[in-house]
C-alpha cells in the first residue's frame, strides 16, 4: 500500500531509496493517510465551490430571464451611465459584504461602517489626548531635569567658589599664626636683652599685662 502511494506521489520519477523496516514503514503509512484525508477535504472543498458556482450562475441567468423578459432590460440595452451605475452598485454591495442589493441591507452595513468609523475616530481622539498629555509631562520633566542641572552647576561653582576662599582665609589665617609667634619670639629676645641690660622685671610685657589685669 506505502509502494503504490510513493509510486502515485513521485510518478514517472524514480522513488528515494530509504531503508525499509517496521519503523519507516509505520512513519510512511502514517503520511500516506495525512496526505489522503488532505486530498480528500481539498476535493471536497473543490466540489463545493464547483457547486456554489453552478448555483451562482443559475441564479444569475434566473434574474437575467427576469430583466429580459419582464422589463425589457440587457446588459447591451443598457445605457453607458446605467452599466457604471450597476457596476458600482455591485462593487459597493461587495465591499460592505451585504447579502443582497436592498435598500435596508445597504443602510444597515453604512451604519454599522459609520459606528465603527466613529469609534475609530473616539478611539483615535483618546490616544491623541494621552499623547498630548504625556508630552506635556515629558517636556515638563525634560525641563525640570535641565533646570536641576543649572542648580547642580551653580552650586557646584558656589562650592568651589567657597572652597578657594576658604582656602585663601586657612592661609592667612596660617600666616596671621606663624607672625604671631615669630612676634611673640621677638618679644621675649628683646624684652630678655633688655632685662639683661638692667630693665626692671616689672617693665616686661608680661607683667605689665598682668598689672593691667
């Protein structure tokens, strides 16, 4: 059964070698009935178009009698503006997807596209409307972000501006120190050479300080 499917399948061609036992035949076989019920729905399916084209065609001859017969009408009786009209009509009938050319059918599937078309637009305006305001936020934090930097930068230039000061003011404040007691030092070789010249002791700066006290 597999060697007659492989012979349909490949034809006048030679069929691929391939190593026969239990397994690849069993892998085969189940290919092989894949492959026929996949044929048969496409038959089928074949079939039933076939059938709904018949049914077309008859239905289309029926109301061509009809046009003919009763009102006298055929596509070569008909005006150039009449052919255009019914050619629309037919192509809008499609495209609203409507079951048949009545009135009612047509205003039904209108509404139906102009509520979609509404919803759409409603749908749209409420994107558009999140949109707008996520911009605005964005640009609002873009700008608070910038306006932060600025902040960042001028304190970081307030900050050095105060550290250079600050270290101008431990310089002299360093150099104020080191004159004091190399004055200081001063003071003591003057007033102990004085002493040693025969200054009274109560004349030195120290007692004199603490007299004043």
């Amino acid at each position: 059964q597999v060697t007659l499917w492989l012979k349909k399948i490949y034809g006048d061609m030679p069929i691929p070698e391939y190593e026969v036992n239990e397994r690849t035949v069993e892998i085969l076989h189940e290919v092989m009935e894949c492959n026929e019920e996949r044929d048969r729905d496409v038959t089928l399916l074949i079939e039933d178009m076939k059938d709904r084209a018949t049914k077309y065609e008859e239905e289309a001859k029926y109301w061509q009698d009809i046009l003919g017969e009763s009102l006298g009408l055929s596509e070569g009786s008909l005006s150039l503006e009449a052919i255009t009209d019914l050619t629309d009509l037919v192509e809008s009938a499609v495209e609203l997807k409507v079951e048949d050319t009545s009135l009612t059918s047509f205003y039904s599937a209108i509404n139906n596209m102009t509520s979609e078309l509404y919803e759409t637009k409603s749908e749209n305006e409420k994107l558009e409307l999140e949109l707008k305001t996520l911009t605005k936020k964005l640009t609002s934090a873009l700008m608070m972000e910038k306006k932060l930097e600025e902040d960042i930068e001028k304190l970081k230039e307030s900050q050095e501006a105060e550290k250079a000061e600050a270290e101008i003011q431990l310089k002299d404040l360093k150099f104020l120190e080191n004159k004091s007691v190399d004055l200081k030092i001063r003071i003591s070789d003057a007033e102990e050479k004085l002493v040693a010249m025969g200054m009274d002791q109560s004349l030195t700066h120290e007692a004199l300080m603490k007299s004043s006290e």
